[in-house]
C-alpha cells in the first residue's frame, strides 16, 4: 500500500538518541549516550510501600480516569515547593501534571505554533523539544550558544529580522546537551527582550535541582513578572523517569489551553503515579532525596572528568559541568563527531554525536555528548579508556 503520510512527518527523522539506546540493549556495550538517571537514585522501597497501601486501600479510585489539570494534591504540593522553594509562580499561575517534561513543549507548540511559524532555539538544542516543533511545521532558527548560555546579541537580531517569531525555547540550566549555564545577567536580558518584541519564553528545566557544586541562579520563571514564561518542570530526574510526570506552570490563559488540548492528546496523566509522588511528597523530605541524589552523581561526574583527562586530554576538550548529567566534549581535530561515534561504537562505547542536537541536520559538528549518571564507576573507566583509543584512531 502508498500511504501518504502528513507533509509535516515526511522530514521528520527518528531521535538520534533513541535509536542509540536499542544499540546499547546489548548488555557488553557502555553507554554514555542516555539520560537515564541511576536506578540507585530511585526511591523504591518509599514509592513500593506506598504503592502497596494504595493498592489495597484506594484502588478503586488510583485506577480510574483523572482530571486533566491532574491530581489535584500533587498539583498543590509542586506549586507550594516551586513557591516556597523558588519563589515560582504568581496569582496569575497556574499548574498542570503532564506525561514528563517533554509533554510540555508538545502541547505548547499546538497551541502557540503555526506551520510556518519561528521559533528560536538554542543550537544546539534538545533533539526531543527540535523534532517536537519540527512536527508542528515550525521554521526552527538556531542561536549560538557561548559559555555563559544563549548569545543575546545574535538573539535580538533573530528577533528584529526572523518573521512570525511565536516562542523562544530554552534551557537555561545545565542546558542539554552543553551542560552550560546562563547567567543571571543574560537571564535578566532575555526576559527584557521577550518583553520588547512579545515572544513567550518556554523554559525547559529539567535539571535544575541537580547542581553539584557552585551557586544557584534563579530561574527565567522566578524573574518573570508579566507572565511571559512557561515553565516546564519534571519529576524524571529526581523521582524516576518511568513514572512520566512533568509538569507546566504559566499565565493561567495558557494553562487553560494546555487542559483542552491535553484532553483531546491523552485525556489526563497517569493517576496512579500521580498519586505515588503526591504520597512521597507529603511523607518524605524531596530535598533530603536530591541531596542523596546529587552525591550520587557528583561522584560519577569527577569520575568521567578525571578519566577523559586521564585517557582523553590530547584527543577531546570539555568543561566539567556544575550540574546535570552530561559533559559535552569537542573534538580537537576538528573532525565530525559521527566518526568518532562509529569508531567508539565498535569498540563497545556509545555516545552521541553532536548532529544530533544541531537545528541544521546537514552540518558538521565536531562534539559528541557523554552521560556518566547510568554507567558504573569501572564502566566510567573503561569507557573513556575506548573512547580515547578510538579519539586517536580518528586522528
């Protein structure tokens, strides 16, 4: 059969990145190439007890349909924490539950984008967020990023010369994949623009909470006074990712369209595991949980910083994020990352290359991108080791 599929999917491509991951399903190869947190980092036996008593207790009700908006004391305990905490949301917010973060970039880009619209992104960028306005028919405009976050400069002239420009994404924390952070001074500038030219910001910020050394900066959404920015938060990294809970907080115009256009996409978020966070939340400290949860990976980060310098140092550069999962390294040859990728991938150690977060799938990247969270301290080792040999291999 000919099926003639949506204009818009013709040139969507599958996620670099998932298509790794069925590579890494083999259990001898190494992979840096997720996100996946540790499962040392789950609360499992907290989430299996509450689980159990909801099981026995309050099946009839965790089982059935929800709301839209989600359940409402998970929706109430993550507005207190992101006020309390962070100093989130005004009395113009609002809140949603959402299949993880990343359902907060789809519903946002069916109700702000049409085909054809701009959005102006960071290059490079999340693959997940790229291919989600790409499957809208947005017209995606990269922007430089420099070491400390997205150049403002460059992003201006975007916003004065690109037509139809409807929203700016952005990862300001930790940003996927360079692991960089922005400043306050550039966060504050971003807003100013946003303002000026009336572009809604989505602010995707996964990582936030996962900072193992230096200082906090506050968040786009913390800073936001006219209720320009909708941010997009997650329970994946600090809970566990299976769960699927992100959520949305914004302009309660906004949220308003996110429940319609929820309802009509999946109806509503996963009760059950709503109900479990909403449990954990209420009986056990969260920040005491992150705070296990960033030794964890501040030891794992060290590791794979200590060993590409170790086996690494004269093939690949990179700056040792302060939080996140990833470490973005380019290659001092110059050379595309996808060679080096292949050359790895034999000797059993998977990355990413750098394309796969480029905005223009036809260019050179000499990056790749490491995840050291999933993998043991020994994995860590060995790895770099190949990924060394293969680096020098490359030339």
């Amino acid at each position: 059969m000919n099926y003639n599929f949506a204009s818009r999917i013709g040139g969507l491509k599958p996620s670099a990145i998932r298509e790794i991951l069925k590579v890494t399903q083999d259990p001898s190869v190494i992979s840096f190439a997720a996100g996946n947190p540790a499962p040392e980092a789950f609360p499992v036996k907290e989430m299996k007890q509450i689980a159990d008593e909801l099981f026995d207790e309050r099946a009839a009700y965790a089982l059935q349909y929800g709301v839209s908006e989600g359940y409402a004391p998970l929706r109430e305990l993550t507005a207190a924490r992101l006020k309390e905490k962070y100093n989130i949301g005004t009395p113009d917010d609002d809140l949603i539950i959402l299949s993880g973060g990343q359902q907060v970039m789809d519903l946002t880009a069916k109700c702000f984008l049409n085909e054809g619209d701009t959005i102006l992104v960071e290059d490079p960028s999340f693959i997940g967020s790229l291919n989600c306005f790409r499957s809208y028919g947005a017209h995606l405009v990269g922007i430089p990023m420099e070491p400390d976050g997205i150049d403002v400069d460059a992003l201006e002239r975007a916003l004065k010369t690109e037509k139809n420009v409807k929203l700016m994404y952005l990862i300001p924390t930790f940003q996927n994949p360079t692991g960089r952070v922005m400043s306050l001074a550039k966060r504050r500038r971003v807003l100013e623009l946003s303002k000026r030219y009336d572009v809604p910001i989505i602010e995707d910020n996964p990582y936030y909470e996962l900072r193992y050394s230096g200082e906090y900066v506050p968040t786009l959404k913390s800073l936001d006074t006219d209720g320009r920015v909708i941010y997009a938060g997650s329970y994946s990294k600090v809970l566990s990712p299976g769960i699927r809970l992100g959520f949305a907080c914004a302009n309660k115009e906004v949220i308003s369209k996110l429940v319609v256009v929820k309802q009509v996409s999946d109806v509503h978020t996963n009760l059950f595991f709503q109900m479990i966070a909403a449990e954990y939340l209420s009986r056990y400290s969260l920040d005491e949980h992150i705070a296990q949860v960033c030794a964890i990976y501040r030891e794992k980060r060290d590791a794979m910083a200590d060993a590409l310098n170790k086996y690494c140092a004269d093939t690949l550069h990179f700056e040792s994020p302060e939080g996140g999962l990833f470490l973005w390294c380019d290659i001092r040859s110059g050379r595309d990352g996808r060679d080096l990728c292949t050359i790895s991938g034999k000797k059993g150690v998977a990355a990413v290359p750098g394309i796969a977060f480029a905005i223009d799938p036809e260019s050179t990247v000499p990056s790749i991108r490491l995840n050291f969270s999933l993998s043991t301290f020994e994995q860590i080792d060995r790895g770099c080791r190949l990924l060394g040999e293969a680096a020098r291999e490359l030339g």
